[in-house]
C-alpha cells in the first residue's frame, strides 16, 4: 500500500485498539491478528510514561488489564515493560508497532495533552506523520500537532467541534483543516447517520463511525454513507467487507521486529496467522474535553 492515511477507494475499516475483540486491546498480539485477516489500518490510543516514553494503551492505570495498581505516567516505561497482562501479553511501545508495519495505517487517539510532545517525536523519527490520522482529543491539540508536523499529517475533528457539527452550537471547520470525523455510533444509531454525512460531506470531511460490533449495525452504516468504520471486532469487518464486494485486504506486510524499509512478509488469512508470531509479544517487539451539553452524552460516549 503506499501514499497517505485515507488514500484510496472504498471505507476505512479499522480494528478498534489494534483489534480488541481478538486479543487483549492494543498489543501486539491483537495486531498480528487483525493484520493476518488482511487489514491494512490499525486504531491505537498513546499514553506518556513518566520518563517520555509513547506507549500503546488506553487507560489511564493499568488497573483493569494487569492487575495492578498505577499510572501509566507515573511508571518509566523499564517499570511498565516487566508488567504482564491477563493474557500474557505486554504492553507496546508505539514507536514499536510503527517500525514493525511500516505499511499499515494508523489511527492514533491522544489521551492527555501531556503525550503530545512525545508523540510528534515518535512520528518524527519514525517518518509515520504521513501514515496516521490523529483523533479522540480537543481541536487546540490537534492543531497543535499540525503545526508541529505540517499539512501531511491527517487529524480527525476534535470533541467540541464533533458537537458543534452534530447540532449542539454554530459549527465551523476549525484552522488546522481535518480531513475526517469521528462519530460514536451511539449518536447515530438513531437514524441519525445519513444527516450527519451529509453534514460532514459540505464541511470537506469524511465520517468514520466508531463503537459498533454487529454486522446488521455496520450494513445500516455503509448504506448510509459513512466513509470508514472502527470496531473491536476485526473479523466481523473483514466479513461485511466481503458481504459487500468491497473487501480490498492488504498482501503484504513486514514483519515485527523490521525496520522501516525491510522486507516484508506474506501475511496469513486466519487467525494461526496472527497467533504464529504472537511470541514477539515478550520478546522483540515488546523491548523494542468533554462536551457539557446534552447531558455530557459525548462524554460518556468516548470514555
């Protein structure tokens, strides 16, 4: 695959948290998984340890996925690697995971304002700025990595203008130009989706809806117009892709462990494929604003 985040025909489908629904959220595991299916674009949420480090993980402790009590930023990232998950798994840096698949796509949520230096040295280094789309975080950050990163760097609507644009205030397309919108599925599943791309389409962006497993739900979805979906749930995806006559999987991946530019590896199209090099999880690879109104509902949506 080559180009920029978002090109090419057809909606995005994206494994939420690199494809939670097939192994434990964001970890290499669940990468190798929903990448064997074929997927050419990951979702994953970036946190800060205490010493700098990005890492791939949503909460804010690892509480609920270790264990064991604490802060991702109060940890350094030699504390948060010796840690094991339920599953057996560890948690990833990011830089990791954008080194190892340098053809995938990446959509990144920036959980706190803190991790945005880091992360726009993680892109820097990495030379992914133009293989991600930032998201699930107010408009001042957002525009803030834009100016840091430049014009190539893709960013999502932030949450007060993601209310703005569903009918809660005036909206208007912020500064920082994004190219795309991030509805919760649960503010649309009402009917609500087709007005809502419409809405998006007039401003120049392309709504993606995110927080939907079943296949009924992602259909009514596509026929409404949406351009890309996020779900846990990888394999049910690829398979209303594949309903549809729209399933376009990637062939080719490289490898965890590889540097950008290596040569890649056939990828499987089960899920042996993704559990073969599910090992690298402790190996390679792992060393390697809420809106008040109504009633707080994005809030809730995106906690």
């Amino acid at each position: 695959m080559t180009g920029c985040y978002g090109d090419g025909d057809g909606p995005l489908v994206i494994p939420h948290r690199t494809g939670a629904g097939l192994a434990t959220e964001n970890t290499v595991r669940a990468a190798h998984r929903s990448l064997a299916l074929g997927h050419r674009y990951l979702e994953t949420d970036a946190r800060t340890t205490r010493d700098g480090v990005v890492v791939a993980f949503h909460d804010r402790t690892v509480d609920r996925l270790a264990g064991v009590r604490g802060a991702i930023s109060a940890l350094t990232w030699d504390e948060l690697r010796e840690l094991r998950l339920h599953d057996g798994t560890r948690i990833v840096r990011l830089d990791t995971l954008l080194n190892a698949w340098p053809a995938v796509r990446w959509s990144i949520d920036v959980k706190d304002p803190a991790t945005l230096p880091a992360l726009v040295d993680v892109l820097r280094t990495t030379g992914a700025t133009q293989q991600v789309c930032l998201a699930g975080t107010r408009d001042r950050w957002l525009a803030a990595a834009r100016d840091e990163l430049g014009e190539g760097l893709a960013t999502a609507l932030g949450w007060e203008s993601i209310g703005r644009l569903l009918g809660w205030g005036r909206f208007r397309l912020p500064g920082y130009r994004p190219s795309f919108v991030h509805v919760p599925y649960v503010l649309v599943r009402d009917g609500r989706a087709r007005r809502v791309v419409d809405r998006a389409r007039g401003a120049g962006l392309r709504t993606v809806i995110w927080g939907l497993n079943d296949p009924l739900a992602m259909h009514r979805m596509l026929d409404a117009g949406v351009d890309g979906l996020i779900s846990d749930r990888a394999d049910v995806l690829r398979e209303v892709m594949v309903a549809r006559g729209s399933w376009v999987p990637a062939v080719q991946w490289s490898g965890p462990g590889q540097r950008r530019g290596s040569a890649p590896q056939t990828a499987g199209t089960g899920a042996s494929s993704g559990d073969a090099g599910a090992a690298a999880d402790t190996s390679a690879v792992s060393g390697l604003a809420a809106l008040d109104r109504p009633g707080g509902v994005l809030r809730t949506a995106l906690s």
